[in-house]
C-alpha cells in the first residue's frame, strides 16, 4: 500500500490562527502588544527561518562567503549586512540543479507547487508546505478584508486561475478566511470577457479583484453590452493589482484598493479604506528600503528598492529577497482603519526597467501612468526599449480613445512635455496593442518589452 499523508494531519489551524490571527481579530490582538514585545516576536521568528535556510546550499554558501553563521545574529539591525538575491539568482539555481534549485525543497507533509507566469524566462516553481499556505492565506484575508470585503460579499475573481498563485491565494482567502462567496472567472481566456460583465451583473456582484487593466477592459465591454457601469451594477469595492485609480473611474468611482504581491511572497501588501499607503504585516514579513547603486539602507521616505524577509515559509525560507521594485517606507503611525503595521508607499516602478535617455533615467512605469491621464488616450499603452549606436532609446505607444481620429499631434506635444525628455511616441488606432500587451488574455498585461538584448 502506497503512503499518504492527509492535508489537515500536516498543519494545526489552531497554533496557526494563534500565531498569525486573521481578520477582523488581527487589528486588536497585534494592536495589543508593546515595540519590545513585537522586537522579541519578530527576532524570534527570524532565528528559526535563519536555521531552516541555513540548510540549503543556496543560503549557506552565501553566508559562509560573508562569514555568517545564524547564531551570530543578536538583533534585528544585523540583518541588513546578509547578502540579497533577486529573481535572476533564483533562475540560476533552478537553471543549475533543476527542476526546483537549491534554495527551497519539502520539509515533509503535502506542499503546493505555483509558478510564476513566464513572462521574462520560464515559469519559476515556488514550493508552498501546508503551513506556509495557511499562513500565506491568511495575511492575503487580511488585506482585503481592509479593503472592505465582509462575509456577505459577493466576489468576481478575475486573476488568472492556473499554475500561477495570485488566483488560488485569493479565492481561499476569501472562501476560508472571509466566508465570501466566490466566483472564479479567472481571465477572459477562460471566460470571456463579455460572460463576466454579464455574471457580475446577474449574480449582482459586489466586489472584483483583479489586475486593474482587465477591469477596466471589462468596464467598457460593459458599456459595449449596453450596460451603464454607474447604475446597473451592485459592485462596493475594486481590489487590484496595478492602478487603482485607473480602475475606479472606469467604474465610475467605485472606491479602488490596490494589492502588492509577487509570486514569491504572494500578497504581503495592500491598501486599507484609509489609503495613505499599503499595510504590510510586519508580524510575517520585514520590509527594507536600499539605495538602487549603494545597497545602503534609505530612511523613511525615501525611493529604493524592496527588500524581503519572510518570517514564517518553509519550504522556500525568504531572507533578504531583492524584489526589484521601487517604494519607499512611510513614517510609523496608527492607522484610521485600526490597523498597526508599517506602510509603504506601494509600488513606484521596478529598478531593473530603467532606461537611461540623454542621461536622465526614465522608469517605463511612470511613462504608462502619465500616458493614462490624456484625455485623449484610453489607458492602453506600450512602453519598448531599444538600443541605437547612441544609446538607449525609449518608444512609447498610446492607443486613442474613439476610432474617431483626433490631433494626434496636440497628444504627442503634451506627453512629450509632460515626461520632461524626448521620446518617441507612436499614437494607435483603439484594441490595436491587445495583440502585443496579451489584455484580456494575460492575468498581468505586457506594459515595457525590452528589445535592448
């Protein structure tokens, strides 16, 4: 007889709910205790992923070069001089000893495996155990329930269901953490783009998740079936991924919440009502801020780049992972919405998309979110690099809002004054990138192709 190990023998809900509560009873419970009491918590969690990655020949072999053991660390402040990885590091180890690297494997009982989607390599496999899961899940309930999602919601899941997590994570938040009712639509590759317009207006939808370029796609096939996005609709509360505000004017003000995630870390981060930054929580995750060049540690407030360390995975230990997105950490201050925890400033841009133009360097992110705000523009855009013999250049294609042509030169005068430096500027016929940026087919739309390489 073949051995088998049951999901729920693997993994205790009860020490785990006592470790890391969920909504709403996180808000007072982690409220409750005093800095030196957090301090001690969070060290104490540290220490034990310390241990388990000092396992893997991943960690080990970059410590030992730095002269770094585990035991050596006393307090938190230490942490900041271990070495950091990044995504590219990850694809090596998997590239070197696949299929799933040296720097995570089983620790025992059932795991998951996701991958990330592909799009500048292949697919990444992450290894999840059961307590990594639970954990994972109910740091993601936790954010949207901030958002405004209750029990009695009603919720259209457009992130992509497959191989990926951003779907799965969701859905069981919401299903076992939050007790909403789910719809799982997934993208439009799965159902369509006009069958999710129609179900969120049947099953008089209340909430939508999803990355905020499809929503707002599904905000005008709405109005292409006729359908007013103001009035016949039931939706309370948009939580994305990408632009929030984007998304909520689509649907006419409904209020828009934005996530932050990657496929490593799931969804440590997301907006409260409150807004003024996106909450992480600091009793599962430390979040650092470094110089892009120097790799110093920045202040409050200032731009750099997200540093992570996971206090409580597994099968795949998370210390020091360089997302390479850019954000900064806001001043420490009790929230509105009741919450405790430490904000950022959410995502502003990823570091290694950088072009350098005449010497100025331009983020493809902030490129897109200045294209949106034309009026002239309907918010699709493309942002592609390229290299001539005098360096990098930049092209930025922006689609119009009406099949009806307009001064196309009016457009192009007022992106190129409002970016500051010289690019060029393609000016596209309405659906005319869908084909290029993957909208509505893609969980995470195509916004910047490097064609540098």
């Amino acid at each position: 007889m073949r051995e088998t190990i049951a999901y729920h023998g693997a993994v205790d809900p009860g020490s785990i709910v006592q470790e890391y509560p969920p909504p709403p009873m996180h808000v007072m419970q982690l409220s409750r205790i005093s800095e030196d009491e957090a301090a001690a918590r969070t060290l104490g969690r540290l220490r034990r992923v310390l241990d388990r990655a000092a396992q893997l020949p991943f960690y080990s072999e970059r410590w030992a070069a730095v002269g770094f053991e585990p035991a050596d660390l006393r307090e938190l402040d230490q942490l900041s001089a271990l070495p950091t990885f990044t995504v590219h590091d990850l694809r090596e180890s998997i590239d070197a000893n696949p299929p799933f690297g040296l720097h995570q494997s089983r620790v025992g009982g059932p795991h998951r495996v996701l991958f990330s989607g592909g799009t500048t390599g292949s697919p990444r496999p992450v290894l999840h155990s059961a307590r990594d899961r639970e954990i994972g899940e109910i740091i993601q309930a936790r954010h949207l329930w901030a958002a405004g999602i209750g029990a009695d919601d009603v919720v259209m899941n457009s992130f992509g269901y497959g191989p990926h997590n951003a779907a799965s994570t969701m859905h069981e938040a919401l299903y076992r953490w939050i007790g909403a009712l789910v719809l799982p639509v997934s993208t439009g590759n799965v159902t369509s783009s006009r069958l999710q317009v129609t179900m969120a207006h049947q099953f008089r939808a209340t909430a939508w998740i999803g990355m905020s370029d499809y929503l707002v796609h599904l905000a005008n096939v709405a109005r292409d079936l006729g359908l007013d996005p103001a009035t016949d609709f039931a939706l309370q509360t948009l939580v994305v991924g990408g632009d929030a505000a984007l998304a909520s004017a689509a649907w006419c003000g409904v209020p828009a919440y934005n996530l932050y995630g990657t496929y490593e870390l799931q969804t440590p981060g997301g907006e409260c009502w409150a807004r003024g930054g996106v909450h992480f929580s600091d009793d599962a995750h430390i979040v650092q801020v470094r110089h892009e060049e120097t790799g110093e540690p920045q202040p409050d407030g200032a731009r750099g780049q997200l540093i992570f360390t996971s206090l409580y995975n597994e099968a795949f230990p998370i210390v020091r992972f360089n997302t390479l997105d850019r954000s900064a950490l806001l001043p420490v201050e009790q929230c509105p919405c009741g919450q405790s925890s430490r904000k950022i400033a959410g995502f502003l841009g990823r570091s290694d998309t950088m072009v350098k133009l005449r010497g100025i360097n331009i983020y493809p992110e902030d490129v897109g979110r200045i294209a949106t705000e034309h009026p002239g523009a309907n918010g699709e855009y493309l942002c592609v690099a390229s290299r001539t013999p005098g360096g990098d250049d930049l092209t930025l294609h922006v689609e119009l809002a009406d099949a009806v042509p307009a001064d196309e030169e009016v457009i192009v005068r007022w992106l190129r004054e409002r970016l500051g430096v010289r690019i060029t500027v393609e000016i596209e016929r309405p659906g005319a990138l869908a084909s290029q940026t993957g909208l509505g087919v893609r969980t995470k739309p195509v916004r910047f192709r490097d064609d540098r390489t």
